[in-house]
C-alpha cells in the first residue's frame, strides 16, 4: 500500500508543479527545451528517491523542487564548462597505415591459399583476386558457369577453414 500511496503522491506532485517547473527549467536553460525537459525529469526523479518531499505537510514542495532544478542546471554548466566541446573548422586526421596488416593479411591468405586443392585454389585467385566475372573464370578454365559459381563456395568454405584452424578468423 505504502507504493500505491507514494505514486499517488507523485502523480499530485507532478499534476500542482510541472508546469511551472518546466517554465523554471525552460529559463536556466536559456530556451533549451532539450536541456530543460533533462532537467524537470532530473528534479522529479529526485523527489521520488526523496520521501520526504512526496508529502507536502511539512512545507513547500515547489521550492524544494526549484532548488533542485537550479543546482541541476548549475551543475550541468559547471561541466559543459570544465570540458568544453572543441569546435574546428576541419575534420580529424585520419590513422596513417603503413600497409604492415594489409601484407600479414595478405600474407597469411596466400599460405592458406597454398592449402586447398589446385581447383579451388584457381578458382578463388580467377575470381577474388584477378577480378573475372564468372563468365570469364568459366571460359578460362574451361567448365560450366554453374561449375564456377559451387568451386567458388566450397573454395570459401575450405579457405575459413584453414584460417579458422590457424586461429586467423572465429
């Protein structure tokens, strides 16, 4: 019972005083309705974990919750101040690679590569690495377009394999 109280308690706090707190907010915050609806809700969970302002008999409630809320806004400018957002007309530079990963990567396909079968392997380095359209790969090695198109799965599945066993992918 004592929760169904403290909601009913809450929901009267909130209907008398809301309004009037957001217009409070809205102030500190110079017309941040973001930054005010931060605040009212900040106050009002404030005064919910506080049992003693839910009950209003011992004085008055709005200026318990305008305190909060003007220390909410204070201490968020506080902070906006003691980390200020770093505005710049140009963008972040980018990391320079030095190819290092690119050549163990590339490194470490190759050996893998070395692993599958000769039909595989042709058909994985046709198609990935030199760029043929299945078409092309087809005509090459002299089979079916369907042909190519299962090499190339059963190619991809034996080449995971291999790195998996390598511990080079999961």
């Amino acid at each position: 019972m004592k929760e169904f109280a403290e909601d009913r308690l809450m929901r009267a706090l909130h209907d008398e005083h809301a309004a009037a707190l957001w217009s409070y907010a809205l102030h500190l915050t110079s017309g941040d309705r973001v930054r005010a609806e931060d605040v009212v809700q900040e106050t009002l969970l404030r005064a919910w974990r506080n049992a003693k302002v839910l009950d209003q008999s011992e004085g008055s409630a709005r200026g318990w919750l305008f305190t909060v809320a003007r220390r909410i806004a204070i201490d968020d400018w506080r902070a906006a101040e003691a980390h200020p957002e770093v505005v710049t007309g140009q963008p972040p530079e980018t990391a320079v690679t030095d190819g290092t990963e690119r050549a163990v990567q590339g490194w470490l396909v190759a050996e893998a590569l070395g692993e599958l079968s000769p039909r595989h392997r042709d058909v994985l380095v046709l198609c990935y690495f030199q760029g043929y359209s299945v078409a092309d790969a087809a005509k090459r090695l002299g089979v079916a377009e369907g042909t190519i198109k299962s090499r190339t799965h059963y190619a991809l599945r034996a080449l995971r394999l291999v790195l998996e066993e390598r511990g080079v992918t999961q």
